[in-house]
C-alpha cells in the first residue's frame, strides 16, 4: 500500500461483545476515551500515574519513593528503586490466600481429554517445593537458573520458584537444538538446568533429556539437572550425582516456602533473542517494572476482568508465553491455560475445541497460525461454541487483513474484538495496540500507543522526529515504560550499541511505521525487511499481503535482492492452499498469475521479478519465517547459511535450493 492507502482502510465499529456483553470495558466507549485515558498517563503526571498503577495492581513488601530514574539517553533505566518486591507472591501466594481453590492453570494436555485444572492453592505449593529444591542445590539470589521445558503446569511453576528465592531464570525453547540449548546455558552460567524426561506435541515425543545431555556435554558448569518425569519414558540417560528426578527431590521438601525479598530492580529473567546478526542476545528484565508492563497490559489491552479465562498459545520459551501466558494473567490472579499441542492435532479444530471446552474469554496467537489454519478451509471452526469468547490477541508479526478478517468472521463471529499487539522480547509488554473497548480496528493496524507509551517516527537518516500524518519512518519510544528491558546480561555496550545509540535518547525497534490520516500506526515489519526498488519503499510485508490476497495463496515470503537495474528486485517464496487445484506443469502460468496480482494491488513497481512456488517455507519453530535464508540462496550464497539449528523443518531449504537454481 502507499502511504495513502492506509487512509482509505475502513474502520470496524467495537464489537458488540464489548458494547453489552457481561462486562463493561475500563476503558471505552470511543476514541474520545481513550485519548482521554492515554493524554492523563504521558506527560507531566506521568510519573504519578505509573506509581498509582503500580501500587494497585502489585504488592510491594517495601514500598517505593522514587518513581523513575535514569533515561535512554544515559541508559541507567530503574523504576521503583526503593521498592521490594516478588514476582512469585504477587503471581500466587496473594490469590491463594484469597480462595486456593480458584483456578490458576487450564493444563490443555497434547492429547484432547487430558487436560488437568490447577488451583491457586496447588500451583502454591509446587512453586514452593521447587524453590526449596533450587535452595538445596545451592541456587540463591542473583543465580541463572536454564529452563529447558515443555509446555506443561510445571514448567510454569519453573518460573516462579526462580522467581521466588531471586532466581534469574533463563528459559530456552523445547524447540532449540542441544548446540542452540548449550550456548544458551553457557552465556548465562547457569549451574542448575531444569527439564523433562520428554515433551509431547502432536502425538510426537520429543527427546528433551536427551537432547539436553547433548548440550550439556559442553557445560561444564552446571551441577544439578532436575527432570520432570513427564510422559514416563523407560529411555532416559542418566547422569549419577548430576541428575535428579523432579518428584524425588520434592517429596524430600516442605510444601512452603517463604518469598525472598527482593529490590523492584533485581533481575528477574533472561530471554535470548536472535538478532539479525551475531550471537543471541540475553535480554535481562528486571522484577517490578516488568511485573507492572505484563499485569497492567493484560489487564487494559486484553480487558481481563477477575473471573476471566485467558488462553495464550505461544510456548513458555518466548517473550509472548513470559509476559501473556506466565505474569500477565497470574499477576492479575485470572487463569490462564498452558496449551501443550498443536493447532492441528488431532485436527484443526483443536484451538477452537480448546476455546469451547474450557469456556475461554480470551484467545491470543500468532499471524502464522491463523493463516495455517484459514488454508484448511472453514468447516472445521463452525462447530465449536465460541460465545465465551470477547477478546482475541494476534501477536508478533504484522497480521495480514485477510487473516484478521478470517479471525473476525469465523473464530469472533463478529462479536468479539480483535487486538493486533505489537511488542518486542525487549519491550516486555505491549506498546502499540488497540484498546478493545475504545478503538475501532482497521485491519493490519496495530493502531495506538498504550497508555503510558510516547512513540515518534524519526527519518531514518537524520533522526527527526516526522510530524503529521502520512509519514513512515523507524518506531522509536521516547521515555522510558517500567518494563523494557534494561540490558544484555553480561554485555551492556551491546545493549546501548543496539537500542540506545542508534537515536541518542530513543528507544530504537528496529521496525519501520507509517502514521495515517486517523493518527494510526501501521507497522511495516523489520527495517531490514524494507526493500527499496528504484527508489520505492515497499515492505516485504506488504507484498506478501498482495500475494496472499490471491486465492490460491497460503502463505508468502518476500525478499529484496540485489538487481543490476532497479537497486532492488522483488523475490517472492509462494506455498499454495492444500485445496487449490493448478497444473505443476505449468507454474510459469501461475507464477505470471500472481505477478498480475501484486501489480494490481500494489503497482507495478512492486512486481516480483521471481516467484518461487515452493511446498513449504524456511521457519523457526515459533513459526516466523526466515527471509535471511533465502536472501543468501537468491544471493548465491546457499553455501554459507549458518547455523539452521532453529528451523523447524530444515529439508525444506534443499528444496528451496533446487528451485532457485532450476529457475536461474
Ligand atoms: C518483533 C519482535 C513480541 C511478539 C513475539 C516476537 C514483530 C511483533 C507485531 C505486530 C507487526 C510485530 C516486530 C518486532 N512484531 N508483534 N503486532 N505487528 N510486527 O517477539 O521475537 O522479540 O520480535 O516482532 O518486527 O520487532 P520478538
């Protein structure tokens, strides 16, 4: 779209569900409430207002003075300074006290059927025993502890044991490799490793231990491995002295453990993210600030009322399951489910079964999955009873409008409200998005800053600051928020170098936007995705939109390559819909096909020079896809891809190879 299109999108009125459904939104009914909301939380009574959110959503053992220090301009953030506080009291011990039997955890099992309700009270006494098992092996305050863990209920209560007795945690995707998994618990120092016997997805076992006894070959600081006895495998190695079974070890402990009291600034996790280039980055979050950005953000973007159901399917190993899954909504005492299969097994109704059989009032997920879902047609959604449902999240990557419309239609049926929720592993919780009760959506719009939140848009050149509508230049946010992140454990140059030097005194994302007409954000994707032919900027976002928007077309990956005459040419990855009918014979019709298409959506300055019709694409296993791959195969650099130990499928790129090369 040029910049001018983004004004011609129509707006969706707020649902009906968030209009008279069973609970009045906190904040609506209209724009006008929420400019209101969000111009009383930016500015001079900003501080004030972060302190009164901050003391009635959390418990602080000690309370603060300071509000906010520091400033990205000296990159010395603290909030709360004087304050103590724990992320493990305030996420279980407060609503456990109030009604143990209230419901914490919805344990969707990989098999239907198999799912397992934990109370409050019990979640307690879990996180209480593996805090007392951490202590016997020695872990105290300040220590990284690696959290190598399916998705089960426990490996929650991973988190808030560390969480409890000060504990860093350092939780690593089940999906990474043993060489992704070492590195990570080698950067961090970790001592003490948390994992499984074995993880379940789809039917499929996955060798956790064992692939953790891989990695661990090259740690040799770790000490203590405590393992889950999770399916109950018979073939699990075995390391004497350094492994101990979970059920073991806890039964030799008190079902209690006190909270350690910890400062508002002490690190409370570690996420490594992949950047563009180097090594992964250990993003550090510290305990109050992070606390508020996760509660305060499920409570208002999500509206989260006390007896909600909340449903996040990302897995526990990504910032999405940290913040949407683990501290957002057990900081605001709700439940909140761990789904521990696949959005197709045993069919593709087992995201909407799950939504049904568990009466969930909120449903969040991925880009990726909707479209993988919207492909294998309609019938399998018209089934479920979806009327519990009001808010539905859609989160880490820009949501194409023809996924947001089937989301609208089929999963919302209209009623409910769709939020297109922009953050970052180092942003903690989300700036941009809608407030479901107040904004209306335009599809493909993240829309407005969250209260609290001061983006700008600066020429990527200059660094000034674009006025008006209209405008497209990189996100940055202007002051700091109590839960971005405070540095790269172990490498704080790394971290000003990456985020706070690009723009002396802004947060750099990293993403392009572009502010339209009504005042909303646009969010274009990476600025390393922006590919610039003849002097047109266009995302690779946005053209795989217009590809998508062809019938056939399942799912589309785009990347900018060198050309001789335009600067930049057009290469287009394309998998088709299982139902699609077309002759393989003749692909150069179908691939002219789609050109005509992006030239009829965009221009014909956008036309791909190539399209690759191609059964799968290079992905991670979080589902994002990696254009770097194909870049470097289009690049004829196919021989020095590095490591693709995070792919998900990794045959597909010898796939991706031959057709490149078949079609030079
Ligand atoms: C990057 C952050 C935080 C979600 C999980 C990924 C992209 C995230 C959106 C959105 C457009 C989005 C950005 C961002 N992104 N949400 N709603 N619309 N883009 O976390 O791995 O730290 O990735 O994901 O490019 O910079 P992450």
């Amino acid at each position: 779209m040029s910049n001018a299109a983004y004004d011609a999108v129509c707006t969706h009125p707020i649902p009906p569900r968030m209009r008279n459904g069973t609970e009045v939104p906190f904040i609506g009914p209209n724009f006008e409430a929420y400019k209101k909301a969000h111009a009383e939380t930016v500015g001079p009574n900003a501080d004030q207002w972060w302190a009164q959110m901050a003391r009635e959503l959390l418990h602080w053992d000690r309370p603060f003075q300071t509000i906010r220090s520091g400033s990205f301009k000296t990159g010395d953030i603290a909030w709360f300074p004087e304050g103590y506080i724990n992320a493990s009291y305030n996420c279980v011990d407060r609503w456990a006290f109030e009604d143990p039997n209230k419901t914490a955890i919805i344990y969707e099992a990989d098999e239907p059927g198999n799912h397992k309700y934990i109370s409050y009270g019990e979640l307690l006494r879990e996180v209480s025993r593996v805090a007392n098992v951490l202590k016997r092996f020695g872990v105290t305050k300040g220590d990284t502890v690696s959290v190598y863990m399916p998705m089960t209920w426990q490996a929650v209560a991973a988190f808030l044991a560390c969480a409890r007795i000060g504990a860093v945690h350092s939780a690593v995707f089940p999906g990474f490799s043993s060489e992704a998994l070492r590195d990570r618990i080698n950067d961090c120092r970790s001592r003490v490793v948390l994992t499984a016997d074995e993880g379940r997805r789809g039917g499929k076992a996955i060798a956790l231990k064992a692939l953790a006894d891989k990695a661990l070959e090259g740690c040799p600081h770790v000490e203590h491995v405590l393992v889950l006895k999770h399916t109950g495998s018979e073939n699990v190695g075995w390391v004497a002295g350094r492994d101990k079974w979970w059920h073991e070890e806890s039964a030799k402990v008190p079902n209690y453990c006190p909270p350690e009291l910890l400062n508002s600034e002490d690190g409370l996790f570690i996420l490594y993210t992949s950047g563009s280039t180097g090594k992964p980055k250990g993003i550090m979050h510290t305990i109050g600030g992070y606390l508020l950005g996760a509660a305060l953000s499920v409570k208002y973007v999500f509206d989260v009322h006390p007896d909600d159901r909340f449903g996040c399917m990302a897995d526990l190993g990504w910032i999405t399951g940290h913040t949407y899954l683990v501290y957002g909504p057990l900081a605001l005492g709700v439940a909140t489910t761990v789904f521990e299969s696949t959005p197709t097994y045993p069919t593709p109704a087992r995201f909407w079964e799950t939504v049904d059989r568990h009466r969930l009032t909120h449903f969040h997920t991925a880009p990726t999955a909707v479209r993988l879902l919207r492909r294998l047609g309609e019938s399998h959604v018209q089934n479920a009873d979806l009327s519990s449902l009001r808010v539905i999240g859609s989160v880490g990557e820009p949501i194409n409008p023809e996924a947001w419309h089937w989301l609208n239609d089929h999963v919302g049926r209209r009623q409910a409200a769709i939020v297109d929720t922009f953050f970052q592993t180092e942003t903690g919780s989300i700036v941009v998005s809608p407030l479901p009760g107040a904004i209306e959506c335009k599809p493909g719009s993240a829309t407005v800053p969250f209260l609290g939140h001061e983006y700008a848009l600066l020429d990527p050149v200059t660094g000034k600051e674009l006025e008006g509508s209209g405008v497209e230049g990189v996100l940055v946010f202007k002051n700091t928020w109590p839960s971005i992140a405070r540095t790269v454990w172990q490498d704080h140059n790394r971290w000003l170098d990456v985020y706070l030097r690009p723009y002396p005194g802004y947060f750099y994302t990293g993403d392009g936007a572009v502010r339209d007409k009504d005042g909303y954000i646009w969010i274009k994707g990476r600025v390393d995705d922006v590919i610039n032919i003849s002097g047109h900027r266009l995302s690779t976002a946005e053209i795989e939109s217009a590809l998508i928007l062809y019938d056939g077309v399942a799912e589309a990956a785009v990347i900018g390559a060198n050309d001789e005459l335009t600067g930049q040419a057009v290469h287009a990855f394309v998998t088709l819909k299982r139902e699609f009918k077309y002759d393989p014979t003749d692909e150069p019709a179908l691939a002219k096909e789609l050109v005509l298409q992006v030239r009829k959506v965009i221009g014909p300055f956008a036309s791909p020079k190539k399209i690759y019709i191609t059964p799968d694409l290079p992905k991670t296993r979080s589902g994002k896809i990696m254009r770097r791959i194909m870049r470097k195969i289009i690049a004829g650099e196919g021989d020095q891809l590095g490591d693709l130990s995070t792919l998900a499928e990794p045959g597909v790129v010898d796939v991706i190879k031959a057709k490149v090369a078949a079609s030079a």
